[in-house]
C-alpha cells in the first residue's frame, strides 16, 4: 500500500493512512453501500481547504479499522517473510503406508515407502477420486502381493485375497479376491525382482502394468472404501511409490488424492 503525504508535507500519521487506504480501496471490487461510504469520503478529501484530514475525518469508520486489519493480515500475514503476523500454509499430508494400519509383524522404514517383515499394510489415503494409480518396485523377491482392500482386511493373514475385503495380484501372477482367482498375469511376464508393477482402479476394475505396460489383466469384484495395500513374507521387500513414478499414468489416471485435494 502506498504512502500519501499530508499537504503540510509530513509522511505518515494516521492521516496519511487514511488517505491511502482509501484510494487504495477504490481500486478493489467494492460494490453497494461500502462503495458509496468510500466515493463520499474521497470526494470530502479532494473538497478539503485544510491541510490535514481530521477536519474531514476524525476517526476513521468502524468498517474501515476492521477491514484495514484485515487487509494487512493478508498481505503482511499470508505473503510476508516471518514476523508475529505470519500465518503458515498447511502442508497436505503425504500418500504412504499407515503405520497404524499394517500387521503386527510388519516393518515400515523409507519414510512410509518399503515394507518389509511378514503381513500386509494400508496406504493412509483411500481411492477416493474416479481414476487412481500407484506402484510397486519389487525391492527383493518372496511371497508378496498387491492390490486394493479396506480397512476391515485382516493384515496378519497372509496371503490375501481370500474373503471380500482384499483384491490383490500376488507373486505367482495370480490375481484373487474372496478366495477366487479372478484372472491371471501371462506365464511369460511374471514380475521378477526389481520390475515395477503399476495400478491402476477406477471404482471398477483393477488393472495391472509391469514396467509401465498394459498386461490387459483386469480383476473387479470389491466393493466400499478402498486403500491400496501390499504384504510381504518369505524375505520379501517392496517399494511403495505414490508419486514420482517411474512410468507415466496411463491417460485418464493419476497419483492418489486426499479429499480435501480433490474438492
């Protein structure tokens, strides 16, 4: 904002202010009474015979304190560099895997992103939005598997996809859900240790990628609440990728989102 001198030539003082907020003011998108009050006490200003505006103004308006208050507190408060003013920004949380949602022999270490131990573990983020996806590098071999579940998924009990809660491709290519093979990766491309295995779910179906291409493998059958998830047994170790992706999301599809990213 700037500083409008006073006639007599002194800079600052509420007077100074005053002046400047108001023309400051007429530049913003003021409508119905407000701007009336402002074009009426701008035209007093340019009427005034004195050299100061106490004669015009003597305090300035309650509406005008409160929204100057406000006006600093967005510019000195939001975009400032620091000062007691200053108001962070809320970082959003980071997609990773939930500690408090994992098995009781799982370990999480690389900030959320490996598992390993035996069990099964939930993303913090649930597929809220219509097209998701997701990867896993497959870090060392073993019994793994990964899919989607919700949260009543029983993450001790490996493998899964053996009742409803769970739909997931496990190590040998098979993809199962409810205790039921749904479909099957081809004998020729069984993921191997250090490929990476893509997501995708749209609320529908499940597709699988190894190496960023399309092994035409969809499974469905899931319903409610959905989280990607993953377990490891037998000296497995997996990665976790949720964003940064080695390979690009197939058109359509994107890194999770929590809700409040979404809207």
């Amino acid at each position: 904002m700037s500083v409008i001198p006073c006639r007599c030539g002194a800079v600052g003082g509420k007077h100074s202010v005053i002046v400047a907020w108001i023309f400051e003011v007429r530049s913003l998108k003021v409508y119905g009474n407000d701007r009336k009050m402002i074009d009426n006490v701008a035209r007093k200003r340019t009427r005034a015979k004195t050299t100061h505006l106490d004669h015009v103004i003597r305090e300035p308006p309650v509406w005008i304190g409160r929204r100057m208050a406000a006006m600093f507190t967005c510019c000195f408060g939001c975009c400032g560099e620091g000062g007691s003013g200053h108001i962070p920004l809320k970082e959003m949380p980071t997609v990773q895997l939930d500690t408090h949602h994992m098995g009781t022999d799982v370990v999480i270490v690389k900030s959320g992103r490996r598992i390993c131990g035996t069990g099964g573990c939930l993303a913090n983020a649930p597929l809220h939005q219509n097209k998701s996806y997701f990867e896993f590098k497959i870090q060392s071999s073993g019994v793994w598997g990964i899919g989607v579940a919700t949260q009543k998924v029983n993450l001790n009990q490996v493998p899964l996809g053996r009742d409803t809660n769970s739909l997931v491709l496990r190590h040998d290519g098979s993809v199962y859900h409810n205790n039921e093979e749904k479909n099957r990766l081809p004998a020729n491309s069984l993921p191997q240790e250090g490929d990476i295995m893509g997501i995708t779910y749209d609320h529908v179906e499940m597709n699988l990628y190894l190496n960023g291409k399309n092994m035409h493998c969809p499974a469905s059958g899931i319903r409610g609440t959905v989280y990607p998830v993953v377990y490891v047994d037998d000296s497995a170790i997996l990665d976790c990728q949720f964003s940064d992706f080695y390979h690009t999301p197939p058109q359509g599809f994107e890194k999770i989102l929590f809700e409040q990213q979404i809207f």
